[in-house]
C-alpha cells in the first residue's frame, strides 16, 4: 500500500504510531491493523462480518481504506 500520500478520507480513517504494534498501519483509535481488513477479506469473509468482528473499526474506515486501494491500482494500470 502507498500510504506516503494520502487523502484525508484515508487519514481520518488510519493511523500509525511506533508504540501501537510496533508501528503498523492501524484504523484510527483502535489496535486493528489493516492487514486484519485484507486478509479477512481474502479469507472469504464480508465487509459485514469483519465490522462485527473487530466493533472498534467503522464501515466509514473500510470504505476509505479500500476506495484509496482502487484509486491506486487505477493510477498504476495508467502508467
């Protein structure tokens, strides 16, 4: 993920501090790394069921980090 620039949909919507695991990118005001988003999702599991597993994330959150995911890719399929 390119997070050296980011919007602030996505920068409301992450954080990432050396004290909070060990400096991951988490959802902002919670201890979920992003990467739990990934690989549930890639594990079969809903958009749905990941926000009842880990209430502390909001859809807002999700929704955020994956548009900044589809706007990257569509920016590298451009070039």
């Amino acid at each position: 993920m390119n997070f050296y620039m980011i919007d602030s949909n996505l920068s409301s919507a992450i954080e990432r501090h050396p004290q909070k695991l060990s400096g991951a990118w988490i959802f902002r005001v919670t201890r979920v790394p992003l990467s739990a988003l990934f690989e549930n999702l890639k594990d079969g599991a809903s958009i749905d069921e990941f926000l009842e597993w880990f209430p502390g994330v909001r859809r807002e959150q999700v929704v955020a980090v994956l548009d900044h995911e589809l706007a990257t890719l569509s920016e590298m399929a451009e070039v």
